[in-house]
C-alpha cells in the first residue's frame, strides 16, 4: 500500500517541482509536431508527475486531484480527440489523419492546418498515456483498488 510521505522536505520539494514538471510535460506536448516525440513523452512526464504527488501525499491525498473516473475520462478523451481528427479528415474527403483537409474547417493554409491536426493528435496522445501511466503505477502499488475507493486508509 502506498504510505505519504511525512518528511517535511519531500512535501516541499515535490510541492515545487510538481507544477514546473508539469509545465515542462505541456511543453513537450505543444512542441511535440515540431521534433520528433510529443505526445507519449509529455503524457509520460505529466504522469511521473502524478505518481510523484502520489507518492508524496499518498492516496487521500491525491484522491482529489486524481480520481478513478478522471482516469477513465483522460483515456477515454485522449482516444475521441486522435480518432476523432482522423474521422473528420475523412468526412472532409480525406484519408485518415489527412491534416491538410481540416484547412476548411480552420480557415487556414493547408501546411497550417496539417500542424494544428498534429498538435491536436499530439495533446490526445499525452492526455491518454498520462491516464494510463498513472493507473499502471496505482494499480500496481495499491492491488487493484481503484482511487476513490470507500475504503479507509490507515492514519500515517
């Protein structure tokens, strides 16, 4: 079972790097259909970030910020936002993640259109990998239990 963490250091220090290791996921994120990577490496990094508040405030904790059915809805979510690019690309005569046909609906060059689609794909991707990487970590350190079980943790 996941215990917080009492040691008043690591509350601080986690409570300061959390939003800059955040920040930084975003950033990978955005940046991610310029470079090579994006979307799985931000989601992963935005996830360490979450297991990192887990491992700092312990479930009660993170309960609040992360529950069992945001997980399901940021996965959920990530899946409708990349497969829902690639069907409105299709309906717009195109093939799948045909970026380039959504320069009707943006009202833009297709070369600008192509880099919205992919920074749309992009932010799917993190939103679904950060969901996941956090329900494996959770998963495997509490046994199955989800987040926002009844269950009463013992006090630390």
């Amino acid at each position: 079972m996941i215990r917080s963490s009492e040691n008043i250091i690591v509350r601080t220090v986690s409570r300061i790097l959390i939003p800059f290791i955040q920040l930084f996921a975003l950033y990978v994120i955005a940046h991610g259909h310029y470079s090579p990577g994006g979307g799985f490496q931000g989601g992963v990094i935005l996830g360490a970030s979450l297991v990192l508040l887990l491992i700092t405030y312990g479930p009660q904790g993170t309960i609040g910020y992360m529950k069992g059915k945001s997980i399901s809805v940021f996965s959920s979510l990530g899946v409708l936002i990349y497969s829902g690019i690639g069907v409105i690309c299709m309906l717009l005569l195109g093939n799948y993640l045909d970026y380039g046909k959504l320069s009707v609906l943006l009202h833009v060059i297709p070369a600008e259109a192509r880099s919205l689609g992919i920074l749309g794909v992009e932010a799917g991707v993190g939103f679904t990998v950060m969901a996941i990487m956090f329900s494996i970590f959770f998963d495997i350190s509490s046994g199955g239990e989800p987040p926002d079980n009844e269950k009463k943790y013992p006090p630390i």
